[in-house]
C-alpha cells in the first residue's frame, strides 16, 4: 500500500513534539511582551516610572540646573498638580 510508512510516530514523538511547540509558543509570547512596551505600572528593570520630581531632582543634584531654575520648575509642578 503506498502512503503507509511504518506506524507513525508514536506516543513519546507526539509528545515530544507538543512539548516542543510549547515551549516555543511560550518563548514567542515572553519575548513580545518583553520587547512591548508596559502599560506604565513599571519601567526597564522592574522599577516603577520615574517621576517629573525625581527627574528635576536628579538634574539638580548633577549640577545640570542652578538652585534657581530648580526652585522655579518644583514650584511649577507643584501648582500643575494641584492639591494632593
């Protein structure tokens, strides 16, 4: 009979092959949402966001902005948010 070639794979193939197609579906799907973007709850490394003060604050303590300037942008962001 043609077409007939044995008895196929057998059980340890077909389970060789599932596990095979899980674990590069689980590969594909770790690396897409490693290369993706989060949705802002974390950044690189597992740290969360930085935020504007923590930015200005770190300018200022690598002398990038005088006390001036500093003062003037902490009093900025505090009036663009309000009340806390």
């Amino acid at each position: 009979m043609m077409g007939w070639y044995g008895g196929g794979m057998g059980w340890a193939g077909w389970l060789g092959m599932s596990l095979f197609w899980l674990v590069l579906l689980a590969a594909i799907v770790l690396l897409v949402v490693w290369l993706l973007p989060g949705a802002g709850v974390t950044g690189r490394g597992g740290r969360p966001p930085e935020s504007p003060e923590d930015m200005l604050d770190r300018r200022f303590a690598r002398g990038e902005i005088d006390v001036e300037t500093y003062q003037l942008q902490r009093a900025a962001l505090a009036q663009a948010r309000g009340p806390r």
